[in-house]
C-alpha cells in the first residue's frame, strides 16, 4: 500500500512548508544569522537553522500514519525496539545541532554525542554481521560487527556536516541517497515498515527545506541554511538506514550480494570527500576538527563555477556513479566496483586540481579536442582543399599575426581570396562582402570553414579554442596608439573564437576593434573553463545553424557508407589521438615503453596519428600488403613523421618485406611482458629488408610435431641527426656520436606442437650494429673514423668471429666486428586444458659472444606466464610475472704491462682485455634507435639521462614486473601493469647510490564497433625517472574505403 508513503510525503512537505517561515522570522527576530568569514562562500548574513523543521515534520507525519494504521488497518505497522532507539538518538543528535546552531558547541562534544547515539543501535539489536563477500568477507562476529556499525554512523553523519558549505549540496545529495533507500525498500516489498515511512517523511521536509534554500532571496528573507541540527539528523538517518540495509536478516530480506553496495553507491561523494579531507590534514598536520576550504565543493568554485553550477556538477557526478555502479554489478564484484568508483574520484579529483590551474586544463583540453577534430573533420578538410587546389592557386592561406607574449606566428586558413589579394593595394580589412573573396572562398567564410586549419595552430600551441582574436602587427600599432591595454592581451593565448565575436562579431574598423578591446579585458578578467565551455558551444550553435555546415556534417555520415567490399583488395585507414598530462619530468614509463616510442617521454605531450593500410591477394597463396603510417606530434623530440611505410609480399607461410614496420614480438606477449633483451617493441621500427616466415611452420614430415620461425634481414638507423644534436647539445658529458650505422636481425626458434599437454621451445635472437662513423672528441678535435660497409661486412657480421688484426692501427674494437647484442630462449609450456596454458621460460643474453660461456653467471629474464584462451568475457585474460637480472656481466677487465715487474713482464705473451657492457659499445656508442633501446625497457634509455649523456648510464638491474590484463563487459577491458627495479649504474661507471624505482600502471579499454577508447593512469616513484603522474587519453577509429 503506498499510500502511506504518499501520505507520509506529503504531511512532512506541508509541515515543512509551514514550519521554514516560521523559523525564518524567528532568527529574524532573534538575530540569529549566519556570519560570512573567509572560509565561508556566501556574502550575506543568512538564517541557520533551516534543519529544525525536519524532524518536527517527519515525526508529525510518522505519528499521523502510524496512528492512522492502527486504527484503520488492524496494526499492519509494528515499532521494533531498534526503531525507538533510532528515534531516541535522532532527537539527541537533533537537540546538540540546535544547541550548536544557537550557542555553538566545540567539535569533541559533538563528537562523543555522535558517538554515543551511535552506541543505541547496535545494543538494541541493529549491528553489521555480514558484509557479503566485500573483499573477501562474510560473515562478521559480534564485536567486530558493533564496532564497524557505530564507526560506519558516525563517519556517515560527520560526511554529511562537512559537506554542508553550499546551497543546497548537504540536502542534494541527502534527498539523493534518500530516494535510492525508498527505491530499493520498494524492489523488496519492505516498504510497509516504519523506516520506509521515516525516509518518505524525511524526503517531504528536505524537499519543502532545498525551496528555501536554493530559491530563497535574502532581500525577502526567504533565504535559509540547513544548520547542524538539519546536517546531523539528516547523517544519523542515512548511518541508520545503511545499517539497516546491510544487516543480513532473513525474516526482512532475502540473502543480498549487493547489500554493502547499495549504501555505499548512494553515499559515495560525501563519504569519499570527507576521505580526502581527512587525508589531507594529516598530511599537512592539520586538525582533524579544524574546517577548512578544501572540500570538492570548495574546489569546483576555485575552479570558476558558480554554487548553482557546482551544486548540478556534483549531483549529476553522484547519480553517474549510482548509474555506473548498477550497471557494472552483474558483472563485477562489490569490491572490483568500490575500487573503481574510488580510482574514478581520484581521477575527478586530480582533473578539478588541473582545472584549478586553467592555463594548464586549457592547454589539455585544446590539445585532445584538437586532435579529435583534426580526425572527424578529415574528410572535409581534404575535400575542402582539393575543391581549392582544383580553382587554382595554393589552398592554405598564412599570414603572420602576434600571439602568446607577444611573439609572431603564422595562422593558417584555407584560402578564400584571390592569389596575392593583399598586393592590391595597402593591407585591408576583410570583410564578408570583400570584392577579393573567391566564390569558393565566400562560401567558407560565410560558415566558417576556412579556419579549419586552424586547429593545427591550436594543437602546434600558438592558438587556444578561445581567447581574443589575433591581429596583425599592423593594426595593433593602430590601437595601440589609441589605447595602451592591448598589451594586456599577450597573456593569453589568441583564439580561434572569442567572448568578443560572440558580443559584436567580426571587426571592420579601428573603432570597432576598440569596443572588441573592452569585452577582451572584460574576458580577461572574468576566463575560466566553464566560460571557455560557454563560449565554444554558442559558437557551434551559431556555425551549426548554417545550410552548408549540415551538407558539410552529412558528407562526413556518409564517408564510410561509401566504401565498398572487394574479393581481392582491402583499404583499410586507421585515425588516432593520444594525449599525456601529469606531472614529473618524463611521461610515466610504463605508458612509453614497449610502444615503439609513439608517445614522447617528455611530459604534457600528444600526437595525431593516421594510417592507410592495403592488402591485395593475388590467390590463395601470393599476397601483397602494404602501410603508409604518419604520426604529427606535440611537445616531442619529432615534430611529423612516418612511423611505418613498407610493402610486404607473402607467399603461403613465407614473406619478403623492405621499409618500416612496427615488428610484433614472436614469443613474448606484447601487452603484459617487459619484452625481449634484443628485439622487442620499445624504439622506432628501424628500415630494413628481411625474409622470414608469418608465424610458425610446420617441418614438412613432422606431422606439426616441429615448427619453426624465422627471420633474417639488413636495415639501416635512421637517428643521424638525433644523434648529432644529441652530442653538440651537451659536449660536456658526451664524448662521440656514430652516424650511418647499418643493423642486422635474425632469429630462429624451434618447437614442438604447442597444442599437446606439454611442449617446449628453444631460440635464439641476434642483432648488430656495423659499418657507419664514428666522431669522437680527442683533446677538443673531433676524429671521425668509418667502418666498412661492403659486401664482406655485410657477411661479417652474421656471426660475431675475432679479428686477427686486433692489435694492427690500434683497432681494439675490431677484435668482433660491429657491436652484437643476442640472446638465447628456452622455454616449457602445459596445456592444463584446452582453454588454460601455463608457460616458464628464461631469456639469456649474451653481449659480442662472451656471454654465452656463462662465466659469471646467468643474467636474464626468466617467466611464467599464464594464458587463458576461454571464449568470451574473462576477468583474467593473461597474466605474466617476470623476473630480470643484468648484473652479471664481466665489467671491464685489462692487462697493463705496468703491473708486472721485469723479467715477469716480458715473459707473459697472452693479452686479457675486454668490457661486457650492455648496450654500451666502444665505437657504436649506444644500441638505441632515436634514444631509445630496441630491446628491453628494463635498461633505461639514453633519452631518460637528465645530464644529456648519450650512453646508457644504468645497465646493472635486478628488476620484478607483473601484468594482467582481462574483460570486465563484452566491450570494456583493463590492463594493470607494474615493476619494481633496482641499479648500480654500470660496470665503467657505478652509480654514487643504488637507483631504485616503483612503475605502474592502470588502463581501461572501451570498445565499440570501429571505435576504440582508453584512460590510463600511470606513475613512477624513485630515482629513475623521477616522481611522474601521467594521465593517458587515447582514441582511435578503424574505417574501411574499400
């Protein structure tokens, strides 16, 4: 019967409603206002004692339907014993709220108060014992289940209090997990009850307060706060109905999985908030009791919002998390959901302190809406150009105009003017009837799709979406000399919109650009991200609203509908965006590495990415595929450039291939291991022509017992100029760089069937460094020296021999010719069944051959890995632990004649000299391909030495790593990978202090149709790379032309 809810709504409204004026007049009468102070966010003297109301009105409506029942209904509603404690307590707590409203009370009196009423509860009967498999528990004893319940009411009750700083937020966010409570009392037929009538009560006189309080005008004193005694009845509600709801007891409720969640969904801002605080005094050793303006609400205002706006923000942020949590629980566990919704308040929480600081949130945001935009509007943008380049004359228009500081740039449009309009006299202003307009061009301009390009301004950094518009030197001498302000204006970075086109449009003359002048001030003053938020979605109104623009945005719903399917042919393109931010000097390690150096390592870095892939098949057996991949980024060592460009030709289980190519790893798993010590995916593709084989091949009469893979090829590096700029960059610390190296790659692994229960394989993996020249710096001359690149070292260099010249020209490095690196796999693997292997497997390097004697030991990444290959949804798809060790390599060993004394030293004919050190080489200097490893990320890169050396600096390692990575939905899938490192520098050069550091990270990949979308957080704690926090946004989309 919901009636009685209905009635017990509408009774508590009413008294609400008449209950507030009343209040009203007496703190008008009584002057008992609310005084702003500096921790404060309102500016006028307001009413605090709007909570009075509620208990009065719940009680009344209560009494009035209890009594109701009890007469009409045959007593169908009985009081239990824990309700008249609840009631009991509520009335304590209310009483110390209007004695603290009135008087004022020191936070630890109200504190044990809480506590005490706390203690009614669970000695009458109402106490935690089951917390339904949340992290691992069940059932709870009886102590434990007390104490959990009174700290549970009494961190609920001190959430809602602290959280009580804007109109409407405390009573938001209580109506909120008031109204779920009902709902969920509802789903299980328990709302006869009395506390389903408490809630619904309680939901009529917060609904009559939050009218006054949002609505209300302090001119016609209609205006109220809450006040302790509304806050902390309204929390000792909520910790008695989260008590309630999580108690498991069987004549009430059927046995609930989702008990501890329900509570903890509908309280999680103000409970994860109170967290937070609480976290941060102690941090800065602040009093717990002392308040403060650090809570979320307190942050979104620093941020520009107004309390209205917060108040929506949050609430929505609220309900979104209700809504994930619901839709996550048929799926996930309570405790995998608590985890998330907690990394997701951190996130939130790390976003508001980058909105805080707006310049570098804006920066952020032009960056990532940029690159989105670049890919969306690629399709128009290209027609735009060709319908221009057709017409004659260049399609790109640029033209010098003062930005950010004051410095020059070059804005970039699409040309909608005659060839050289400007030589036609002095330079004017452009107007929309301008005679110099070209038909195409006055079509674009009318709709403003000539400043298109100007989204590469606003990715390269010398645009923002909004600031005020760029001018020529020309006419800002003009203002200038009118009005001095406009240098104000250098602070902020120009925009491809403004506050001001929006007020008054586009500017024809001096006086006109003087009133456009005001409203950028005006705009100066008063910018936030919200404003900047504003702004751009009235100007898309404005531009959207245009015939043409809809043509325009129907062309591009149409792209993909126009590609056709072919039996032999497939075009396929591939469009990415990826953008870091965080903090620290490097972008996190654990989002860079085993990526072929995609993203920059420098922090606060992007890039846009786009690819065209073809694959041809002749028959059955020949195939011809090929890829063009371009990559254009920001805030990295490469501005543009081709990542991949090759043409490969396949012939049943054999291939030929020449260009770049990112090379997958043949037998470690790229998403989850650290990779393999030779060639792994950590650097750029190096160019190269290679043969091997696509996969495994089975060994004609082996029946699939054998199989082997195979590769063999010659390429050439390509970091010429890196290397150079590296070395002229710092000559204090570097002493040579090599230019025009060659590379050499092969491997061969060998194993048995990997579908029975058991199998192995064995392989080895070798590459080389040869020919090029080296520079080296001797006594402040720089000495070049070559290396044959002929036919015969192109054939020395498969296998790394000696040199029987060793000592001639004083050829030390010559005793192997070029620089090897290799190293030797063995590995078991057990199919437990047909869906679940598990693999052990140990990497042994080896450096120009004198590691393979394992004389000091054996160094290497040894693993086990687990591979789970079920259909479908898995929560654990792979997992992989690794263990690493490079410290067992000789170090530097040599003879010096000097050590010896006569007749000794004449007598001793054998010479001992070499130095393992890996990556390191006497001539190639680095085994790195634009400052980063080819082979295992474990060694840090050259590019990571903050003095500018250009070696490695740190190749002694003991490291630990773990991945796991799996699905949460059909469409939603996580990665989590982390390492913990320890080094000594090298052999040559030891570290002062043993190096150490802590890397992690956490990704999650959404995807859906030919989209895909990820978020990662990623850190690393030590000195390695340093204290770095990197936020990662990735999107891409796969499209087909043909």
């Amino acid at each position: 019967m919901t009636i009685s809810l209905l009635g017990a709504f509408l009774l508590s409204f009413i008294c609400g409603m008449v209950f507030t004026p009343l209040i009203l007049d007496f703190c008008k009468q009584k002057n008992l206002y609310d005084i702003p102070n500096d921790r404060k966010v309102h500016k006028n003297a307001i009413p605090r004692l709007g909570g009075i109301s509620f208990l009065p009105s719940m009680l009344i409506a209560f009494f009035v339907i209890l009594i109701f029942f009890s007469f009409y209904k045959h007593g169908d509603i009985s009081i239990k014993t824990w309700s008249m404690s609840f009631i009991t307590g509520l009335a304590i707590i209310y009483f110390v709220g209007i004695i603290d409203d009135l008087i004022g009370l020191n936070a630890s009196s109200k504190f044990l108060t809480q506590i005490a009423t706390a203690c009614l509860l669970p000695f009458s009967g109402l106490y935690i014992n089951n917390l339904y498999g949340l992290f691992g528990i069940y059932e709870l004893p009886y102590i434990t289940g007390v104490l959990l319940t009174i700290f549970i009411i009494v961190f609920i009750d001190n959430a809602i209090n602290l959280i009580d700083g804007i109109d409407g937020l405390a009573g938001g966010l209580s109506l909120l997990a008031l109204s779920g409570f009902l709902v969920y009392f509802i789903h299980y037929d328990v709302f006869m009850h009395t506390y389903s009538i408490i809630v619904a009560g309680l939901i009529g006189a917060l609904i009559a307060f939050l009218y006054f309080n949002i609505y209300g005008s302090t001119e016609r004193n209609t205006k109220i706060f809450m006040g302790d005694s509304g806050s902390l009845s309204l929390g000792f509600t909520l910790g008695f109905l989260s008590i309630k709801c999580i108690m498991n007891n069987t004549l009430i409720w059927p046995e609930r999985s989702e008990a501890f969640l329900v509570p903890a969904s509908l309280l999680f801002i103000p409970t994860a908030d109170v967290v937070r605080v609480t976290l941060h005094r102690l941090r800065h050793c602040h009093p717990l009791f002392l308040a403060d303006k650090n809570h979320i609400h307190h942050k979104f205002m620093r941020a520009g919002l107004s309390q209205h706006q917060t108040l929506a923000f949050i609430l929505m942020l609220a309900v979104a998390i209700v809504i994930l949590n619901a839709l996550l629980y048929p799926t996930i566990c309570a405790t995998w959901i608590i985890a998330i919704d907690a990394a997701l308040y951190c996130l939130v929480n790390v976003c508001i302190n980058q909105w805080i600081d707006s310049n570098y949130m804006k920066r952020a945001f032009d960056v990532i809406t940029s690159c989105l935009c670049l890919i969306i509007f690629s399709p128009l943008i290209l027609l735009c150009y060709l319908i221009i380049k057709i017409g004659g004359g260049p399609a790109i228009y640029k033209q010098e105009r003062i930005g950010l500081g004051g410095r020059p740039f070059y804005i970039y449009k699409f040309r909608s003017m005659k060839v050289d309009a400007e030589k036609e006299g002095e330079e004017l202003l452009q107007m929309d009837n301008d005679p110099r307009l070209t038909k195409i061009g006055r079509i674009l301009r009318s709709h403003h799709i000539d400043e298109l390009p100007q989204l590469w301004n606003v990715l390269r950094g010398d645009m923002s979406f909004v600031g005020p518009r760029p001018e020529r030197k020309y006419y800002i001498e003009q203002i200038m000399k009118r009005d001095s302000r406009y240098e104000k204006l250098y602070a902020l970075r120009p925009g491809v919109t403004s506050y001001a086109t929006l007020k008054n449009g586009y500017t024809d003359t001096i006086d006109k650009m003087l009133v456009r002048l005001e409203m950028d001030l005006y705009y100066l003053e008063h910018q936030s991200l919200w404003t900047d938020m504003k702004i751009l979605l009235k100007t898309f109104v404005n531009i959207a609203s245009g015939r043409i623009f809809c043509i325009a945005f129907a062309i591009l719903c149409m792209n993909n509908a126009m590609a056709q399917d072919s039996l032999q042919t497939n075009i396929t393109y591939d469009l990415t965006t990826e953008a870091a931010f965080g903090t620290g000097d490097f972008t996190a390690y654990q989002l860079v590495t085993n990526r072929h150096h995609v993203l920059a390592t420098r922090p606060n870095t992007a890039y846009l990415r786009g690819a065209v892939n073809v694959e041809h098949a002749f028959n059955e057996d020949w195939k011809l595929s090929g890829t063009i991949d371009a990559i254009g980024s920001l805030h990295a060592d490469h501005k543009s450039y081709l990542q991949q460009c090759y043409a490969n030709l396949s012939w049943k289980s054999f291939f030929l291939e020449v260009g770049s190519r990112e090379q997958q790893q043949v037998v470690r798993d790229d998403l989850l291991s650290v990779g393999s010590f030779v060639k792994g995916t950590n650097a750029k593709p190096i160019p190269q022509v290679h043969i091997g084989t696509n996969g495994f091949w089975n060994i004609p009469y082996t029946k699939g017992w054998i199989q082997v893979n195979f590769d063999f090829g010659y390429g050439k590096f390509l970091d010429n100029s890196y290397r150079e700029k590296q070395y002229f960059d710092r000559q204090d610390v570097c002493y040579q760089y090599v230019t025009g190296a060659y590379y050499h790659q092969k491997h061969l692994y060998i194993r048995t069937n990997p579908e029975k229960t058991f199998f192995a394989m064995v392989g080895i993996e070798h590459a080389a460094q040869f020919g090029g020249t080296n520079y080296k710096n001797q006594s402040g001359i720089l000495v070049a020296k070559s290396k044959p690149a002929n036919f015969k070292a192109f054939w020395k260099v498969i296998l790394p021999l000696g040199d029987s010249n060793y000592f001639e020209n004083e050829a030390l490095e010559d005793w192997v010719y070029g620089n090897h690196v290799g190293v030797m796999t063995y590995q078991i693997g057990w199919n437990i069944n047909k869906s679940h292997q598990v693999q052990a497997y140990l990497d042994n390097p080896f450096e120009d051959g004198s590691g393979i004697r394992k004389g000091n030991g054996w160094d290497g990444l040894w693993g086990l890995q687990y591979s789970n290959k079920t259909l479908g949804r898995q929560y654990v798809r792979g997992a992989v632990f690794e263990y690493f060790q490079s410290t067992n390599q000789s170090g530097p060993l040599h003879w010096d004649k000097g050590d010896f004394p006569e007749p000794i030293r004449s007598q001793i004919t054998d010479l001992v000299t070499g130095n393992d050190n890996y990556y390191n080489h006497l001539f190639y200097g680095s085994y790195a391909h634009y400052g980063m490893t080819p082979g295992i990320a474990l060694i840090t890169s050259p590019i990571y030495n903050k003095n500018g050396f250009n070696e490695f600096s740190n190749n002694r390692v003991k490291a630990w790593h773990l991945g796991v990575n799996g699905e949460l939905t059909d469409h939603l899938s996580y990665l989590v990978k982390g390492s913990y490192q320890e080094g000594w520098g090298t052999y040559g050069a030891p570290a002062p202090q043993k190096l150490h550091s802590f890397d992690a990270m956490f990704q999650g990949i959404y995807i859906q149709g030919p989209w895909k979308i990820s978020a990662a957080y990623a850190f690393d704690a030590g000195n390695v790379y340093g204290d770095c926090n990197t936020f990662n946004i990735k999107i891409g989309y796969h499209g087909k032309i043909l």
